[in-house]
C-alpha cells in the first residue's frame, strides 16, 4: 500500500509558529539577559566603562549596584518578546512556505523572508529595547519599567522609542539575512528530512547567531548609543551624530566595543530560542491541532478503501457484505500522521479471531445517504 499520493497534512500552522516563537522568545531573553546587561555596558561611551572586561563589568555591577542590577529592565523586555518573535516567526514560515511555491532560490527565499519578519518585530520591539537600554546603563536615573516609559515619554516624546528604528533595521536585516541562512544551511546538511532534531537545532541555532551578532556589532554600537543619550555624551541626533562621536572618543575600535559578550550573548541564546521553538512547534503539530477534522477524515477513508481492495485480492474472498463499507477506525489507526505526512506503520501480530475483532468493532459501517454523500466529495 502507498500512501505518497495522499494529500499530505500541513505541519504547521499560524498558531503553531506565533505560540512557539513566543515561548521561544521569552525563555531566550530571561536567560540572556544579564549578559545582555554587560554588552550595553560595555557598548557605553563613558570613560567609567573604558577598558571594562565582561568579567570586570559584571562583578561592578553587583558590588556598586546591588545583585539583581544585572535583571534591571527584564520586564520590559519579556513584555515586547513574547508579541514580537510571535509575529517574528508567524511572519518568515508564512513568507518562506508561500515564496518556495513561486521560486526554487532557497537563499532568496530565506532573506526575503527575513527582512519582512526583521520590519515587523523590530516595529514592536523597538520602544521596549530603548527602556530596557536605559535601565541598563551604569547610574541610571530609572528605577523601573514603568517609570522610565513614563519619564522618557514626557521628556522626548513618542519619537524616543523610535529614534533607533531605522538604524536597528539597517543592524537587523543583514543579521536576520545572516542569521536566517546560516540556521537554515546546517539545517539542510544535518538535518535533510526537517524533523525535530535537538541537537542539530542547538548547533544551527548556535552558529546562526555566533556569525550574525559578530558581523553586525559596528552598528549595534551605533544603536546603544542612540538608546541610551548618556549624558556624559550629549544628545546623539541620529546615526551620522553616532557613528561620529564613536569615532572620536573611541577610535575605529570602538565600533568593535561589547564584540565579545554579544557572541557569547547571541550564540548560547539563538540556540536556546531554536531548539525550544523547535520543541513547541513539534508539540504541538503533533497534537492534531494542526490538521483539520475533514482532511484526516478524507485521508482516512481513502487509506481504508485501499485496505479493503488489498484484503480482497490477497484472500480471493469476493464476497461482499451489501450496504457496509470499511474504512479506518479513528482511534488506533494503523496509519501514522506526523511530519506533516502519511506513513504506513506495522500492525502488531494478531490472531484470526482478534483481526475479525477488530474489523467488526472497528471498521464496519453503514452505507448511509450521508455516508455517500461524503465519500463523493472526497473522490472530487
């Protein structure tokens, strides 16, 4: 029996990715985010910070400002982290399943992809990476998530929470660009059938984020010094102003400061946030919710009007019953619906007795009008 010619099942749907990427999302940056802490420290333009190791920066921290400074502004972050890589994720399957019916470029594919999803998060996440930066900062004036959405919102208006977007996009969509076509090559050369596979997700996941975060630290540095409009460093205008007074007080190594703890930020959590949107996305596909009731209805009955053709031939048995047809049961069905496809499984040994069992408990049915009805809409 051949099951390849069934109408195969989607494997994921719009709810599976947004639900997925928005775990995926949030466990990434509760994780992270003390190092995250330390990389805009260390990204800072202030003579305090100068010469500052990921060690050094860490251990002042908690000493000068107390344990938890390092966690200062998680808030507002798992706040913008669950909508944001929900859309994310939603936004680059949906655009990557539709352009790989009109192209066969997988690379073109993966980028425009992820530009479109690269717009739409960082049009989300963008206000809460301004509060969460300025928390972060070393004697920060904000004692709160709240409080710092207010006091910036009635100093600079709603143009501060989007004074960076531009910039952050010109950072994100050659990372995502990057980061994308990094996860998918080694998903490709590792993992060929797409299947959930933990440790070649953590391994994509790891090296997607390793390249993308130390090709683009030049401009993350531009984008925390937007954020942040230290005072020791004077209103920054825009992204000319940035790149200018990086230049001038640090050199062209400055546009390298914080390189370090952003690889050892973005590698550990892309492969944190892969392998759990991995997880739930399998978990969840897995569960049915996926497949709706009238396809695996239809698969169902197909597979079963097969069965009965090959009992038929294989025994000679041409003796019908008028008025029944079989069909596969709906529980313990011998055909295995995962991956988004249809596989045969072997049936466990049984008697002549058991198998007459379980074809007349399971299998028989009437041939009503409805029934009919039914099966000429599935042969159409």
């Amino acid at each position: 029996m051949n099951f390849d010619d069934y109408e195969q099942l989607p494997t994921t749907s719009v709810f599976t990715n947004m639900t997925a990427g928005a775990i995926a999302g949030i466990l990434e940056h509760c994780v992270m985010y003390p190092l995250d802490s330390v990389k805009t420290r260390m990204q800072s333009l202030s003579p305090v910070t100068k010469g500052s190791t990921i060690v050094s920066t860490m251990t002042t921290m908690i000493q000068k400002e107390g344990l938890f400074r390092p966690v200062r502004g998680m808030g507002a972050v798992v706040a913008g982290a669950g909508p944001a890589h929900a859309f994310y994720f939603a936004s680059y399957e949906y655009c990557k399943d539709s352009l790989s019916k009109v192209t066969t470029h997988n690379q073109l594919s993966y980028i425009a992809s992820a530009s479109v999803a690269t717009l739409i998060h960082d049009a989300i996440s963008n206000p809460t990476e301004v509060i969460k930066q300025r928390l972060q900062m070393y004697n920060s004036p904000y004692n709160s998530v709240i409080q710092c959405m207010k006091s910036v919102y009635k100093a600079e208006g709603m143009t501060a929470f989007y004074r960076s977007y531009f910039t952050q996009l010109l950072l994100n969509l050659p990372y995502q660009a990057i980061y994308f076509t990094t996860y998918e090559f080694f998903q490709n050369t590792f993992n060929k059938d797409h299947r959930y596979n933990p440790p070649v997700h953590m391994l994509a996941g790891g090296a997607a984020g390793a390249a993308a975060a130390a090709f683009t630290t030049p401009l993350d540095v531009v984008k925390t010094v937007l954020n942040t409009q230290e005072t020791t460093v004077g209103t920054t205008k825009g992204m000319a102003d940035a790149v200018r007074k990086i230049y001038e007080r640090a050199g062209p190594l400055g546009f390298c400061k914080g390189l370090m703890p952003r690889v050892l930020y973005s590698m550990p959590a892309a492969a944190i946030c892969w392998s759990t949107y991995e997880f739930f996305k399998s978990l969840i596909s897995n569960q049915g919710l996926n497949a709706s009731p009238a396809t695996v209805a239809s698969c169902r009955t197909k597979a079963g009007t097969e069965i009965a053709a090959t009992i038929k031939s294989s025994t000679g048995d041409h003796h019908t019953t008028p008025g029944h047809r079989y069909v596969l049961p709906v529980v313990n069905s011998d055909v295995d619906i995962s991956s988004g496809g249809l596989k045969p499984r072997e049936l466990p040994a049984m008697s002549g007795a058991g198998m007459y069992g379980a074809l007349n408990m399971n299998t028989l049915h009437s041939d009503s009008s409805t029934t009919r009805q039914f099966d000429q809409r599935c042969n159409t």
